[in-house]
C-alpha cells in the first residue's frame, strides 16, 4: 500500500521559512513525478510545485517563483518544499501527491497517490 506522509507544517510570521517534507512508503519514486498542492479556506486546491524525479526538473507558478525551492532525496524518498519570504497569501493546507507516469503535470487529475496534506498557517 502506497502512503504519502507530509510533515513540516506550522504556524510561522509572514516572511518566515518553513520546510515541508513527503515521504513515501510502499513506492519509490524512482520515474515518478511529486507535486504539491495547496488548498487555502474556502478556495479550490491548486498546484503549486512539481518536481521530475529522474531528471531533477521542477515547475512552479509564478507566486512562489523565487520563494520555494522543490528538491528530492533519493537516498530518503522523500520531497521538500522549502517556503521562504512566505506571505498570508500562502497560507493553507499543502499536500504532495505523486504521479507515476512521471509526466509533472500540474493537474490534479495526473496524480494518483496523495497524503493527507499538512497545514501552513501564516500570520500578518
């Protein structure tokens, strides 16, 4: 059985840091593509960053362009999410999800296997 586990969480002052990690058990990512996405209250959840595991690729939207760095370990199996310079805006539940055909989409429908997501809180 396949389990995506965020942690890294947390509540942290606008222009903080923050790191989120996924680790995955009962897969390797070794052609996956991971992604994270994020949900903030009342909003749908959209993508913010992916990451090709073979390759090293990654994508972002432009709002976090500059602030957040996508990174894996192979050695871990694991994906971070290193949040700088975060604002409110960034604020909500962030969830990684995993894509098997590696194609590092950023729709929501490419990617199988999902955590159960951690939550971002950003205070003004």
């Amino acid at each position: 059985q396949v389990q995506l586990v965020e942690s890294g969480g947390g509540l942290v002052q606008a222009g903080g840091s923050l790191r989120l990690s996924c680790a995955a058990s009962g897969r390797t990512f070794s052609r996956d593509a991971v992604g994270w996405f994020r949900q903030a209250p009342g909003k749908e959840r959209e993508f913010v960053a992916a990451i090709k595991w073979n390759t090293g690729s990654t994508d972002y939207i432009d709002s976090v362009k500059g602030r957040f760095t996508i990174s894996r370990d192979n050695a871990k199996n694991t994906v971070y999410l290193q949040m700088s310079s975060l604002k409110v805006e960034d604020m909500g539940v962030y969830y990684c999800a995993a894509d098997p055909g590696g194609i590092r989409s950023r729709s929501q429908g490419a990617y199988r296997y999902w955590g159960q997501g951690t939550q971002v809180t950003v205070s003004s």
